[in-house]
C-alpha cells in the first residue's frame, strides 16, 4: 500500500467533520492506518500550520481555518456540478494566457491547474477554450478561474464566431472516448467495493475507502463537464450516482471508526 501524503490525508479528515476539531492523537491515529509515523504526522500538521490551513484551538487541538474552509467550499463544490450544467449552442468560453509571464513557477502552476480544474484545452498557442455550456457564462467563470489562482490580467471572453475548421478542431481537443471508458471503469469498481464493504474489518474499510474514494473523486474533480453533444451525459450522470453513494459510505466508515478508536467530541 503506498502511503498517502499526510497533508492531504489530515486535511481531508478535517474537511470530512467540518467545523468539527480534532486533537493532534486523533490525527496521528488516522494517519497511523496508513502506515504513517506518529513524527510524520506532527510535521504534517505543523506545516499544514505554517501555511495558514489550520490552527489551533486549545492544547494539540486543531480545526481548519477560515482560508481553508472557503478552499473546502469549492473543492466541496464537485457534488453539485453537474446542476451548473446549461444547454450548449455552440459557443465557447476562451482564455488567453499570452501576455503572462511563466518565469514565477508558482504562479504557473497555480494558472494550469485552474484551467485543468476548469475544462479548457489548448486550442492554439496560449488559447484555451472550453464549451461555454456551464451558468453564469464568462463572467461566472472569470470569477471561479481568479478564486482557483488565474492571473486577474488574463482575459476570459465568450467566443460565438469561430471559423468552421477551428470549431471542428475544437471539438477533437477532449478525449470523450477515454472520458467515457472512466466513467465505466470507475463506476464498476465503486459499485464492487460497495457492494462487499460489509464483509470489511473496519479499518480495511477506512484504509481502501479513502484510497479509492480520493482516486475517484480527483477524476470527477477534474472532469471538464462536456455537453452531451460531445460526451455520454447520462453515463456520467451514473459515474456521479455511484460516487456520491460511495463518499457517504466512506464518511460514515470514518465517523464511525472515529467514535470507536478514540474518546468521543463533543459534537459529532
């Protein structure tokens, strides 16, 4: 089992009880799971710490910070995508990245992975287009692309005229058939590992619900929420049925493994 990163692991803990504090043993024990040092883990939420994520509130008890929660909110945001979804007329939502710089490597990476997060494909040189089949149109996604770290000087625009060969071009650039064989694969191995969970020990379960579940949810996450013009909407409509339904089993795994292992919250 390859151990996950015990940033992540602590802050998807965190992001799972909500306003819900943990104590820094509490970590160390979901984390040890994993296979994960005690040391480890203590470096984790120390750095998690530093970077403005989490603080504390009382002795070795920590709880996200208001920065992190808004972070949560929008990462959180994927169980309702698919209610952003609008009819598509052929349109196109574009941003053109030409005037940025990419020598500040943080910055760049911050500006890929919001247009990742976000659909857009490489259309031209610096040119990035995504259908515009999502609320709010362009002004709607210049907001979502700045919150997720786009420069603020990059122009975002709706483009509604693009010649005959570049529209056709443009609706090569996602690979639907690869979309669309995830959308399978994943699916039936949702519905699998639901279908024995009971048979699990609980921390076999915890342990491979987080695996498969962060795995799963970093695709939907990712997604780029075509039209049905240019991907099967109803199968991923079932991708997302399963997802959902496995999320909550997971969580309440958690929950569940959380109130046995340690001294129960006032709270939860």
């Amino acid at each position: 089992m390859t151990k996950p990163n015990p940033q992540r692991l602590l802050m998807n803990l965190l992001t799972a009880f909500g306003n819900q504090p943990i104590t820094a043993q509490e970590g160390i024990q979901a984390c040890e799971l994993f296979g994960v040092s005690s040391n480890s883990t203590r470096v984790a939420l120390a750095r998690l710490s530093a970077e403005g994520l989490i603080e504390s509130c009382g002795r070795a008890r920590y709880r996200l910070t208001s920065r992190a929660n808004a972070l949560a909110s929008e990462v959180q945001g994927w169980r309702l995508s698919l209610e952003r979804l609008t009819s598509w007329q052929g349109e196109w939502l574009a941003v053109h990245t030409a005037e940025l710089g990419r020598s500040d490597k943080p910055a760049l990476r911050r500006r890929n992975r919001a247009l990742q997060l976000n659909g857009f494909a490489e259309l031209r040189k610096d040119l990035y287009l995504r259908p515009a089949n999502l609320a709010g149109g362009a002004a709607a996604m210049r907001s979502r692309l700045r919150r997720q770290g786009l420069e603020t000087t990059a122009l975002v625009a709706s483009l509604d005229d693009l010649a005959p060969e570049d529209d056709a071009h443009a609706r090569t650039l996602w690979d639907s058939s690869a979309l669309e064989q995830g959308y399978r694969d994943t699916t039936r191995a949702l519905v699998d590992w639901l279908d024995k969970m009971p048979e699990l020990e609980p921390e076999d379960a915890a342990r491979e619900s987080f695996i498969i579940g962060d795995r799963a949810i970093r695709q939907w996450v990712f997604d780029p929420l075509l039209p049905d013009a240019l991907v099967d909407a109803p199968l991923r409509a079932q991708f997302l049925a399963a997802l959902l339904e496995f999320d909550a089993a997971g969580h309440g795994i958690w929950r569940r493994l959380y109130l046995e292992k340690v001294e129960p919250v006032v709270g939860i």
